[in-house]
C-alpha cells in the first residue's frame, strides 16, 4: 500500500491513497474535481486520474497555484504565469498574462460579469487575453490579494497581506 500521495478519508473505510505519488522528488500542488474527473497539479503539469494512473493533458511551464471552476464551467489554471482558460480536457487553452506580479495570480471569481483575479500586484480582471488593474469605487488595490469571495449581497471580499477588506457596491471599502 503506497504511504504518500492523495488520499480519500470516509467514516467506514478510514484513510486510502487513491492516486499514489509518482516518485518522491515532488508533492501535488493541488486537486479538484471538473467533467466528471479528478485533476492534479504539479510542476507545471495537470494530469486527470484514470482510477488506474495520472493521464497528463496541460502543461503551463511554471509553477501551478490551484484551479478554478467559473460559472461558464470552464476550468482557469492559475500560478506564476497568468491564467489558463479551458472548456474540456485535452482543448487548447486560451492564455491571460499581465505585466510583472500580475502574473502570479492566486484567486479568480465571476463578479459583475467579469472574471476579476487576485494577483501579486492587486485586484485585477481578465479581458482579451491580458491581466488589467481593477478599480472599482475609485479604488485601486495594489497589495497582494491572496483570496477572493463574493457573497449573497453581491460584496467582494478579498484576502489580502494587510488584512480582510470588502467591496459592496454603493457602499464602498471597508477593512478588517
């Protein structure tokens, strides 16, 4: 029984490594679940598991942060080189890149009908392949922004290296 890799944990059955580790050199940066398949990140890749092996289908060639499901369904691979945008497994991706830190992006949401990302260099949002600052409320975000989240009030929360701050339109900023 393989001792590392990505494990599925119920009441009944306990702990079981369902996809094994690949070699020992290199941890899975992260896992998520789109058309009916488990996807894994590492190095730059993403693999779908088969039920027998990782099957790689995208390779970014840098680092891969997590991935992100939008309300179009297609699936975004964010990391250290912008945000990779793919209907189905296999498709071409249409890639967003911005300049400097933007590309690190960390987090992306549909909010008003934009697909708004937290990068390394602020609050963006993705249009016609690039990575563009985002002002909303005569604001400028230019921190980090780690996490995002939209709430039932339609606020945008983002999680920030300063702190919590929320945007509610017709209110403003406020800061936690």
């Amino acid at each position: 029984i393989p001792k590392t890799g990505i494990g599925k944990w119920s009441p009944e059955e306990g702990l079981s490594i369902e996809v094994p580790n690949i070699d020992d050199k290199e941890d899975y940066s992260s896992i998520y679940w789109w058309n009916d398949s488990l996807l894994v990140t590492r190095s730059g890749r993403v693999f779908s598991w088969n039920g027998k092996e990782l099957i790689p289908f995208y390779r970014t060639g840098a680092y891969i942060r997590r991935l992100v499901t939008t309300q179009s369904g297609h699936l975004h691979v964010l990391g250290n080189n912008g945000v990779h945008r793919m209907a189905n497994l296999g498709e071409p991706a249409l890639t967003y890149v911005g300049e400097g830190g933007r590309n690190k992006v960390f987090d992306l949401v549909d909010y008003r009908n934009q697909k708004v990302v937290g990068t390394d260099e602020g609050l963006c949002f993705l249009k016609d392949g690039e990575i563009i600052p985002l002002v909303l409320g005569d604001t400028l975000i230019q921190r980090p922004v780690y996490e995002l989240l939209v709430d039932r009030e339609q606020g945008l929360w983002l999680g920030t290296d300063r702190g919590v701050l929320r945007f509610t339109p017709g209110k403003g900023w406020l800061h936690y």
